[in-house]
C-alpha cells in the first residue's frame, strides 16, 4: 500500500523563512490567520489527507467510477462520504468571501493544502477543485442573485461544478465550438449540443451540479468572438434554491482512460438544457478565463502533488531494498546487500525529485501569496505588479510542474525497478494519474506558445522585465554573501540565459512566427528553471538563517542547503542547452514535408 505524510513542517518553513508570511499581516483577513491558525489549518488539513483522502485513492483507481442506463453516475466507495466531510470541513470554503459563506482566510493557506489533498488523492480533489474554479468565474463575473443562488452554496460544498468546453471537433481550438443557446424570452437559454471529457460531469455526491458551459447565441459572431458562458443546472433550482425538475443534460457515456479513474470524465448530451448567461454575451471566453486561470494553477499544483507523493514512496522503498553493495564500500555488513539508496545513481533520481519538490512548492506557494495581494491588497500599483506575476508565471507553472511533475512519477517507479512496474506498491497509478495534467487546462504545448506569445510581450514585456530585475537584483545583491555565492552565482548565469533566449525571440520570432513556435516549449522550461533557482537562492538563504537561529535544526537546515546545492550544479545547468536549442530556430524542423515524417 503506497504511503503519504502531508509536508506541513515545509510549507511552515518556507512560509515562515523563506516567503516571509508574517510581512503580509498588513492585508486584509491575513490578520484573521496568524501564525498559530495557519499550523491549526494545515495540521488539520494533513488530517483528511491523510487519513479519509488517501485510503480512497487506490479504491478510486481500481473501482473507478460507473455509470447506469439512466445516465446516473456512481463515484467509487467511500468518495460521497469523503466529499460530505470534505464540504462540512469547510475545505471549500477556506479561501472564498465571507459574504458568500466563505473562511476568507489566505489564498496561500488554501494552496498548501490543495497539494496535500491532490497528493492524497488526485481524483477526488478534482470535484471540490473544479467547484472552486467554477465558484470564481460566478464570484467574477455573475450577478448578484446568481452569486447568492450558486455560489454560497457550491463554497459550502452542498453542490459542486464543472466547466464545459471541449467538444468532439473542438479542443484546443475554441473557434470551432458548435453547442448553441437559443433565448427562450424569458431572460433563460435553452442550450443543445455535445461536450465530451467533461470532468466531475455527473456523479453522486452532491444534491446539484452546475455546469460552466461554453456556447454560441443564435446568430453570434464565428469564431472566439461568439462565444457566451451559460451555467446550467443539472437540476434547476427555484430562486430560494429549492431543487427543482431535472435539466436536458445527461451523461451519455464515460470515457475509458489511463488514470484518474475515480473522476468521472463524461460525454454530457445538452438536448435544450435550461441555461443562464453568466457575464455579456459573446464575452464568454474571457468570462471562462477566470475559471481556466485558476484551474491551470490547481493543475500545475497536481503536477507538484503526484511528484511528491511518488518521491516519498520511492525513498521508503530505497531505504529498504537490499540490491548490490556500495561501489565505495560496504555499507551494511550485517546484512545480506546494502540498501539501494547507497547507489549514486538512485540517489541522482530521488534528490532530482526532491530538488523540483521543494523548490516547486515556493514556487506554488510564492505564486498564491501574489494571489492574495492582487485579491486584498489596498495598494494599486501592487494589484498591478501582482496581476502580472500570476499572468507570467500561470503557463510557466502549469507547464513545467506538470511536465516534471510526470517525469518524476516515472522515475520514482524507476527506483523500484520492476517492482513499480506491476501493481503491488502502486506506483503506476502515480505515473497514470500524473499523465493527465500535461494535457488538460491547455496541453503543455499550449501553455508555451501563451508565454511566449501573449504573456512576453503582453504590456510591452512589462511582467518579464520586472521578473528580471527581481532575480538579477537578488544576485547582485547576494553574490557578496560568501554563503550564498554558490547559489547566486549559477542564478545569474541561468538569468543571463533566460535574457539571451527572450531577446533571441524578439530579434527572431517577429520575422519568423514558427522561430517562436519551435522554442517555446525550451523557453518555457528555460524560464521555469530559473524560477527554480531563484526559489533555491531564498530557500538556501532561510535554510541558513533558520540554523544560525535554532540550532537544533541544524541536520534538517543542512538537507536543504544539500539538495539546493545538488539543485544548482546538476539541474540548473540546462538553461544553456534549452537556450543552445532555442537559437537553433525553425529552420530543420519546418523543413521536413509532412509526408517525409
Ligand atoms: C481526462 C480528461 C479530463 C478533461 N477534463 C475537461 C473538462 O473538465 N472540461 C473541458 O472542457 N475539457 C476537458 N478535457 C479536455 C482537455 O482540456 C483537452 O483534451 C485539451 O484541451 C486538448 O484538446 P484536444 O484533446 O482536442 O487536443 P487538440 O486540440 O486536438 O491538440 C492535439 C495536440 O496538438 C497540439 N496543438 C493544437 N493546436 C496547436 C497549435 N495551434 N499550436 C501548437 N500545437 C497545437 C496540442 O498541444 C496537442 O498536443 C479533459 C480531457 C481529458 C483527457
């Protein structure tokens, strides 16, 4: 049976040494969560991860949801009562406006947690995640009465939601998308159409589900520029909430996939479903952002999750299986073969996830409290600078945690040779349930061609220009620190090549779109590394703080500064290959004729 331990005593100390938690006292409702409250909450939320979260996660992959003639879906056993103590929790509600029923407590707070749920168990954390999304684009862009209607009871988990974009012809490119709204003159829609993958589309566990659906009004505009977001009730409810008659949606089928098997990915038939606007119409797909914003980042949050959750059972593993003996000695006299984690080359796979972990947890964690000041925060230029940074950084996070984030499910599968390969320890569903992240939320591909070509120049490269000077002022100022040398100096090479790459593109990707095209996936992880290293400059500065401080953290202080040091002089160095690659264009690749593939 695979294990997992939330890492609540990380989070306290990047919050508290490395991010600075307690320099955000000043806005508004942190003050409600001090210190004290923030180690309740994340004990707490340690709790039902790992003990009504994580027990399900193998149920929900073997038993995986089923569906009836009716249409009706059963989640796996155990998941409606976990969704009901999740709800009653108040694990919904955590971040979200008192006035509508939330906690309003810190955004930071909610995302430390999400990882712990989303390690315990990807597939049930996707139906309070994707109500969470869907209850921000309502918050944003909805009416009053929707808001109270909707919202106040998706927070308190009575209800969930989903968001309903792809259709069989049309995935990535939303241009394409066919599911009409006809008004019915009565302010109401009637929406017909098919939406395939549709996540968390029909299930059990809650009394209504509501449906974010994208669709185009009679007579709209072709393209992007017609399309109006509708919520549509699986059952419609009388102004005072009351359920009401059953709406024309109904799952038509469940897809068979590779993972997350206890999400229920449906094929939902609109047959004149009853729908609201929500927002202007024809302005549905900014209204939708909203929803995707927040769900890119709850799904660079799975990538960092199912990485963790993969590392740890690796390492139990390496300490306890006996292969081969130390190159450099023997190890364990007494017994009949070291453990293999005294082989280098286990250690190089287990401290590379560790590395990305933690140095992709601040970065998480970094990102959220940027969330916070733009939600809170009373100062405008601040807002602004805010707003940027999560713009930027949204695709680089999504990308790059998601992308590694699998590569490390695979290679923690790797530390138990064959033994991950089949069933027993549980590691292929890691690997299974990671695979998904790097294609949902905008494939990966995606994310890389947004950064590069709308979040780049986005403002005249005013959200790239600020990330530059953050990290080359860091450098310049810690490369005096003796201590610090070692992680500030390959920082400012690896920035020196992120600058490079980012100027190669504005010489080169103008003229030639598909030089742009043909790097960007490189410049994202390009960009992503030095976002890492950065994160290890401060964690390695917290790490040594931390010990001058409290002597007694001396051996864990030290981890850190090890694996940050492993971070900079093993992993760090790809920025000069992303960047060698990069300079290389398009030209090879769009030589090649198609039929020549
Ligand atoms: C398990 C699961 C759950 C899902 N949940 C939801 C959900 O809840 N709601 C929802 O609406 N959708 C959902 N999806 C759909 C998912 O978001 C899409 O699969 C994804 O957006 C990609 O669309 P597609 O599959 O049609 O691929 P395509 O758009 O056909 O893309 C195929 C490949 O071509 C690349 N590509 C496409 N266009 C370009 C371009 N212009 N430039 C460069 N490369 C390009 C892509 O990166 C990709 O690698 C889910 C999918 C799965 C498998």
């Amino acid at each position: 049976m695979p294990i997992y331990r939330a890492p609540v005593e990380d989070v306290l100390f990047l919050l508290d040494d490395v991010l600075h938690y307690e320099r955000y006292g000043n806005l508004p409702g942190f003050a409600d969560a001090s210190r004290d409250v923030v180690e309740a909450v994340l004990n707490e939320g340690a709790k039902i991860a790992e003990q009504v979260l994580q027990p399900l996660n193998l149920v929900g992959d073997r038993e995986g949801c089923k569906r009836a003639a009716d249409g009706s879906v059963t989640t796996p056993k155990g998941f409606k009562e976990a969704f009901k103590a999740y709800g009653e929790g108040g694990w919904i509600s955590l971040p979200m406006p008192a006035e509508y029923g939330g906690q309003a407590l810190p955004h930071v707070l909610s995302q430390a947690v999400s990882e712990f749920m989303n390690s315990a168990n990807q597939a049930f954390a996707m139906y309070p995640g994707l109500t969470s999304g869907a209850v921000a684009a309502i918050l944003a862009r909805g009416s009053e009465e929707q808001k109270q209607l909707y919202a106040t009871r998706m927070i308190e988990g009575r209800w969930t939601g989903t968001m309903n974009l792809t259709e069989p012809h049309c995935g990535t490119d939303l241009g394409l998308l066919k599911t009409k709204a006809v008004p019915n003159g009565d302010g109401s829609y009637s929406i017909t159409g098919q939406k395939i993958f549709i996540s968390a589309g029909e299930h059990d566990m809650a009394e209504n589900i509501i449906h974010l659906v994208l669709a185009r009004i009679e007579g709209a505009p072709a393209g992007v520029k017609g399309i109006s977001l509708f919520i549509v009730p699986k059952f419609e409810v009388s102004n005072d909430g009351a359920i009401g008659k059953r709406n024309a949606v109904v799952c038509g089928s469940l897809e068979h996939k590779m993972g997350i098997h206890g999400n229920a990915t449906c094929v939902l038939n609109y047959d004149g479903a009853k729908g609201w606007l929500l927002g202007e119409a024809n302005k549905g797909l900014a209204a939708m952002f909203v929803m995707m914003n927040e769900a890119r980042l709850g799904v660079a949050c799975q990538g960092l999750a199912q990485s963790e959750a993969a590392y740890q059972n690796a390492v139990e593993y390496a300490r306890e299986r006996l292969q081969g003996r130390s190159i450099s000695g023997v190890k364990e006299a007494d017994k009949a073969a070291d453990p293999i984690i005294v082989h280098p080359d286990v250690r190089r796979m287990l401290l590379e996830i560790k590395a990305f972990n933690e140095g992709a947890r601040a970065f998480m964690l970094w990102t959220a409290l940027e969330a916070d000041i733009l939600h809170r925060s009373p100062d405008e230029n601040a807002r602004k600078a805010a707003d940027d940074h999560l713009g930027l950084m949204t695709p680089v996070l999504k990308g790059v945690l998601t992308d590694i984030g699998f590569d490390n499910a695979v290679k923690a599968q790797q530390v138990f040779g064959g033994h991950g390969y089949v069933g027993e320890y549980g590691m292929d569903q890691f690997v299974r349930d990671a695979r998904i992240a790097m294609i949902y939320e905008g494939a990966n591909g995606i994310q890389a061609l947004d950064l590069v070509g709308r979040k780049l120049p986005k403002d005249g490269g005013r959200a790239v220009m600020a990330f530059f000077k953050k990290v080359g002022d860091y450098v310049q100022e810690k490369s005096a620190d003796e201590n610090l040398k070692p992680f500030a100096a390959p920082l400012g090479k690896a920035l020196g090549d992120l600058q490079k790459a980012t100027m190669w593109f504005m010489a080169n990707g103008m003229k030639n779109p598909d030089n742009a095209g043909a790097g960007s996936s490189d410049y994202m992880h390009l960009f992503g590394l030095v976002a890492l290293g950065y994160m290890w400059a401060q964690i390695a500065e917290g790490a040594l703080a931390r010990k001058a401080r409290d002597p007694s953290q001396a051996a864990q202080m030290d981890a850190k500064l090890t694996t940050g040091r492993f971070f900079v002089e093993r992993m760090l160095p790809e920025t000069s290959l992303r960047l060698q690659r990069i300079e290389t264009g398009a030209a090879t690749m769009m030589a090649m004729p198609a039929e020549a593939f």
